[in-house]
C-alpha cells in the first residue's frame, strides 16, 4: 500500500464529498494506493472514515502532490491526475488518466517540477505537461534492458535520476 498525507480538506453535503483548500472544510485526509489499484481517501481524525474510493485500472505505487493537482503512478504505466475545478474543489469524478509507457512498464517515479511531471518508467524518463496532460519529450536513459529508473531527484536547477537491476 502507498500512502501520502497532505492538506486535502472535505465536507459533506447531500451524502456527496466535496474535497477543498485547506480551512475549506471539515478535516485533513490521507489518499492511500493499494495493490489492487484501489485509490482510499481517508478522514485524519477519529473514529477514521472512508469519505471516498476509486477503483483504477492499475496497482498504484505512488502518490505526487502539487497543487493544484494530484498525481498517481500506476503499474500498468498510467499516469492519473486529479485536479481542482473551478470552485477550488477537487474534481474526483473528472480524472485525466495518461498512457506514458504504451509496452505496459511500471511508472515507477514521478515528480512534479514547473508544471510538467518527470515519469520514470523502465528505460526511460517521459516528460509530461501538466496543463494539457501531453507527453512533451521522452528521453532513453538506460541502455542495458535489465536496468530501470529507480529515483528522479531535482536539485536547484539541476534533475538528478537513479538507475536499478529491475
């Protein structure tokens, strides 16, 4: 299970959850991944509710937040980004789902820098744009097939990647 903590708050009106800007609402969350490609938001206070889920088509192996969106990476190599509309909610039923990786590799990390998300995903670092959800460049990084993009880093203005035996 993947799991990350941030100021996601919520309320509930007519049994249906709107999440908002933090002070927006009720109380802080926790968005949880499993390996079943479940998506659980969770309520931080006591007793614990499950105030939303969401079946995804792949296991999520990490969740990204940078406002205003939220980023998961998915084992089939889908990104999936949740936004806010207009009225700073989140959109939970309005999803972009990216294909990065089309052979099906893991998107094993992802990191937001400028509005464009680095996704490592086997061989290779896809870039994409996260305002018009397009891949913008794909770079080859490995050239040995039993490798793959363990950690993307970025320092000042410098994007550091780690390399694994997968």
């Amino acid at each position: 299970m993947f799991l990350t903590f941030f100021p996601t708050y919520f309320q509930i009106r007519a049994k249906k959850v709107l999440f908002g800007p933090q002070g927006s609402g009720e109380g802080c969350s926790c968005w949880m991944g499993t390996s079943d490609g479940r998506l659980f938001i969770v309520e931080l206070k006591e007793p614990f509710n499950q105030v939303y889920s969401h079946k995804l088509s792949g296991s999520v192996l990490q969740i990204v937040y940078s406002e205003p969106h939220v980023f998961l990476s998915l084992h089939n190599g889908a990104l999936v980004v949740y936004s806010r509309n207009r009225d700073g909610l989140w959109d939970m039923d309005n999803y972009q789902l990216v294909v990065v990786d089309i052979t099906g590799k893991k998107l094993r990390r992802i990191l937001e820098i400028d509005n464009k998300v680095w996704c490592g995903t086997g061989p290779s670092v896809a870039v994409c744009n996260a305002l018009n959800y397009r891949i913008d460049e794909k770079i080859e990084i490995v050239l040995n097939e039993n490798e793959c993009i363990r950690e993307i880093v970025h320092i000042g203005d410098t994007v550091w990647i780690s390399l694994s035996k997968s």
